[in-house]
C-alpha cells in the first residue's frame, strides 16, 4: 500500500521532475547541435587537436546557414572562432563587434588569406567603417550594414549594445472624438447615421458621406459582392471591391451614380448661377447710378460755367 503524499511531498516530486525535463532538454540539444554542426561535436573537436583537417570557412558558413536560427548560428560562428577558422555574415550576425577581431575580407566565396586587425568600428546611418591602428581605414572595410563579410570574432572582443526598443505607445481617441471601432460597433447596430445595411449585406466599412457593404452568405447568388450607399440618399451602387467602392464613395464618385446627389448638385449650381447673376445685377445698377451722378454733377458745373460766362460779358 502506498502512503499518502503530503503537499510538501508533491512538489518537491514535481522540481524534481522538472530539473530532470531541463536536463534531458539541454542534453538532447547539444546532441542535435554536435549532429547538425560538426564542428561543435567533440568528435570534431578531437580531430582538430590531433591535428586533423578543420572544416573550410565555406563549410563553417554553411553550417550557420543551416542552423535553423539565428542563436545557432552564432554558437557555430563562435566555435569557429575559437579554432581560428573565417565565417561570413553581417556585422550584426557576428555580434556587432567593435575591437579585437580580425576581418578576411567581402568575398563572396572565399575569404582572404590573411586577416587585419580590427581596432574600432565606426557605426552610422549608411553601415560600417573598419579601422586599423592609429584610425586608419582598412582597405575594403567600408561597407552597408547588409553586407557580408568574412571575420574571426572572439568571445572576449567587445560589442556594441543594442538600446532597447521604447514600447509602442498604445494609441488613444482624442476627447471628443470616436474611435473606429465605436463607429464600426454603431454603425452595425443600425445609430442614426448610418442606416441599417440592406438584406442580405453587412456594413463592412462606415465612412461619414457613404457606406462600404459587403455581401453575407445569405444573399442570393447573383448579387454583387459590395454595394457602396449614399448616406445622404439612402441610394446604391454595385462595386467589384472595398477600394473601388472608395473611389465610388467620394463626392466626386457619387455624382456619377448617386440621383440624389446629381439632384443637390444641380440645385447648387442653379442657386450659385441665381445669386451670381443677382450679383451682377446690383453692380450694373451701381455702376449706373454712378455713371448718373457724375453725368449730373458735370452738367452741374457746366450750366455754373455758363452763368459765369454771361456775367462776364454783361460787366
């Protein structure tokens, strides 16, 4: 008969349990990582002090290519570097190292056969800038942030780090305002501005002058997949997608389909030629009654002429 466990009991079992389940996990990685990447596997490792043939740099390079992600790559990177052995990737795959690293070179293939010493890394928005000792720049050491190279990097070389991202800010409705989920969740509830969406059809996307609605499996089959609507006019018309049912939307659009709006546009335009006109008219007569007052000021000074004239003759 087993005893009963106690809670104390239980949960010393389970960080058992659990310290053995990291064990088995860490011991079945290395297994594959030693598989999958030769040069990590302590039989490479033996091969290598007993002075046996090291995998070639394009070897090495491929192993990273096919790690399976970037942390694996840089464990293979790494052992390679620890054996003196080149691998090709970006300044940011080989850690973003600053100093005391040795660069082979941005061949494609193969790298040079003998690596320069790296003193600083000069970082800006256009990729990187190797230089030697005493700030001078290392032939063919200037190059984008994408670009590949060849480069023994160890452990110890110091690395730039890289600043946290800021977390994304969460963004918010200004007061007074609503979002567009409220719209969407009023507009769907049939509010005051936007109508109930005809049978057979969903308010997919509420704008403020027209509605995007899109078809429901209960519609029959022949209808059109979108309809765009007037909110004005409670009028539609058919639309092969969401976004030429904005090009149909827009004021301009709906005057090609929309009555109601033909209607109001042409009510405008002949209240807009009304009061042009009724513009017209009232300059005209201000500019005749203009035209009469200077007539009548000039006769005015005329006949004053005149009188002084015949006063002149009668002294």
């Amino acid at each position: 008969m087993t005893a009963n466990k106690t809670p104390k009991d239980t949960q010393a079992d389970q960080a058992a349990a659990q310290v053995e389940a990291q064990a088995n996990l860490a011991a079945a990685q290395e297994q594959v990582l030693a598989t999958v990447h030769p040069i990590n596997g302590p039989q490479a490792q033996e091969e290598l002090e007993a002075g046996g043939e090291a995998p070639s740099p394009q070897q090495v390079t491929d192993f990273a290519a096919e790690a399976g992600s970037e942390a694996k790559a840089a464990e293979v990177r790494q052992a390679a570097a620890e054996v003196g052995i080149p691998t090709r990737a970006t300044w940011k795959q080989h850690g973003n190292p600053l100093s005391g690293w040795e660069f082979f070179g941005t061949s494609v293939k193969t790298p040079n056969p003998k690596g320069i010493k790296v003193a600083k890394v000069e970082v800006n928005p256009q990729g990187v800038t190797l230089l030697t000792r005493g700030s001078r720049a290392i032939d063919g050491g200037a190059f984008g942030s994408a670009t590949k190279f060849w480069a023994v990097v160890p452990a110890e070389a110091p690395r730039k780090v890289e600043e946290p991202k800021a977390p994304k800010q969460e963004r918010t409705v200004a007061e007074g305002r609503t979002s567009a989920a409220d719209q969407l969740a009023a507009a769907l509830a049939g509010d005051s501005a936007h109508a109930p969406a005809p049978e057979g059809y969903e308010i997919r996307w509420p704008k403020g002058g027209y509605d995007l609605l899109k078809r429901t499996p209960q519609a029959p089959a022949d209808s059109p997949p979108w309809l765009v609507r007037c909110n004005t006019h409670n009028l539609t018309t058919p639309s092969v997608g969401g976004k030429a049912g904005d090009a149909l939307g827009t004021k301009a659009g709906r005057l090609e389909w929309c009555s109601g709006c033909q209607a109001d546009a042409k009510a405008e335009a002949q209240a807009a030629a009304k009061a042009a006109k009724a513009k017209a008219t009232q300059e005209a007569k201000a500019e005749a009654a203009q035209a009469a007052e200077a007539a009548k000021a000039e006769a005015a000074q005329d006949a004053t002429a005149e009188h002084d004239s015949a006063a002149k003759s009668e002294g």
